[in-house]
C-alpha cells in the first residue's frame, strides 16, 4: 500500500551495499594491476576511478551503519505508517452493461 511519505520512510539495503562494495573494490584493484601490467594505460586509469569511486561509496555505507538505527531502522520499524481509516475516497459504482 502506498502513502505518500516513502521518500521519508525509506530503508536501504545497506549490508548487501556493503558486501557489493567489497565485491567491486576487489575486482578494481585486480583490474587496475593486471591493465596496468599489460601495458593498457587507459583501462588501468579507468579502473582506478572506479575504485576510488567504490571505496567512497564503502566509507559512506559504513557511516551510515555505523550512526544507528536512527539511519536504518530494525525490522520490528514498519516501512509506511499504517493507514487511520479506510480509502480516501468512495469508488463511484460500476454499471453493468449486457
């Protein structure tokens, strides 16, 4: 059921971003030596971006783990507030036709 407030309510996945992040800063440094190894400048440079690029998002998933449940709720936190009453509004009838 949708709300309205998901954008405040929320929840990301952050120990599966984070296990994502070591997966990627892995395969960053492996690629970035064995490139520049080969002798391809270009790919080992393009490879080093993406690894630092990777490890800030690391540093800022582990910041974010680490502030608490305030930033990431436990499971016993609903994702929406439930709803007070019934719809906000009355369907109009259906007509049925032959």
């Amino acid at each position: 059921m949708r709300t309205g407030s998901e954008p405040a309510t929320a929840r990301s996945a952050l120990r599966a971003r984070l296990w994502l992040s070591v997966w990627g800063v892995a395969w960053a440094i492996f690629g970035t030596a064995a490139f520049a190894l080969t002798g391809h400048l270009g790919w080992a440079i393009a490879c080093g971006v993406l690894w630092v690029v990777v490890t800030v998002d690391m540093t800022m998933i582990l910041r974010h783990l680490r502030q608490g449940p305030h930033y990431q709720p436990g499971r016993d936190i609903p994702p929406y507030r439930p709803p007070d009453s019934g719809p906000p509004f009355r369907r109009p009838p259906r007509h049925r036709h032959p």
